[in-house]
C-alpha cells in the first residue's frame, strides 16, 4: 500500500485477537483520543477503506485495519502518517494521509471509558458471522472500526444487538 511503517499482522477469530491485543487495547482506558488519520484521495477526497484507520490516545497509536472477510490487524505505533504514501505512480488517484471525516472528528478530545471486542453472531448465520470489530466507548457515545466484507468500515452510536461483546481487561 505504500504506507510507511504498515506491517499488518492479520488474525481471524476472537480468541485470537484478544489473546493478541486484549489487554493492550484495555490499557488504553482513561487515555484520550488525541487525533486520528486516515487514507483519503487527493482528487475526490474520498476515503480509502482498505488503508488502516489511525487513533492516537495520548500518543499511543492503535492501527486498525480489516482485510478479506475476517481478518483484523491491529497494529501499534508504527504508522508514519506525516510520511508520503508511495507507490502510486500508476493508478489515477493520489491517497494521501487526512485528518478530517466528521463521524471521528467529535470523539476528539474525548477520554476513552472503554474498548470493548464485538463478535458479529446474527440470529440467522450470514457471511460476516464470526467478524471481530474494534468498539472505542466515549462518554458521548461509541466508536467502531467494522469489517467491511474486506475493508474497514466506521460506525457511531449504539452497537447492533446482534454483536456479542467481548470486555477486555489488563
């Protein structure tokens, strides 16, 4: 992808994710949201999905990141968002590094009460049963960095009642 610094590490299943990153994203409890960055096209300003999403909490970075139909990466401190993104030369849209998008910039700011793992396990099986997503809890309300059916996806507000919640502790 050209993003300095990205070395995903993809994992399926809950077990995993939490046994990998669990009591990390616990630690991150009472930290606040600092700034936040994400892959936009220079062109249309429209965001790249497939890129990781990027949250400082008081200068710990977490990078988010979604591939396939259930894969997550997360990924800590070794994302250079001041770093140009290479490689591009070819296709017809520049992606460059943004710290703008309205439904991440409100949580600015904010103190993190909790982060929370949400296990996607719908009454009827589908495609996306079984999908870890990343749920940031504010005291104005929640962030969710989703699986996208192969990309990220960024939610606000209540969590679907089909996500089982999985509380994380150090």
């Amino acid at each position: 992808m050209g993003i300095s610094g990205f070395e995903p590490s993809f994992l399926a299943g809950i077990d995993a994710i939490r046994q990998e990153h669990g009591s990390r994203l616990a630690a991150l409890n009472g930290r606040r949201l600092t700034r936040f960055a994400l892959v936009r096209f220079v062109e249309d300003g429209d965001w790249f999905a497939d890129c990781p999403v990027v949250l400082d909490f008081d200068g710990i970075q977490v990078e988010v990141c979604h591939w396939k139909l259930d894969e997550l990466s997360i990924g800590w401190d070794t994302i250079d968002t001041a770093a140009t993104i290479t490689g591009w030369e070819w296709f017809e849209l520049t992606p460059h590094w943004s710290h703008s998008d309205e439904r991440l910039e409100p949580f600015v700011g904010q103190e993190l009460r909790e982060v929370t793992l949400l296990e996607w396990r719908p009454v009827e099986r589908d495609l996306a049963a079984g999908t870890v997503s990343v749920d940031f809890v504010f005291a104005s309300g929640c962030l969710r960095i989703v699986n996208g059916l192969d990309e990220n996806r960024i939610e606000v507000g209540a969590a679907h009642p089909d996500y089982a919640r999985h509380r994380l502790s150090r």
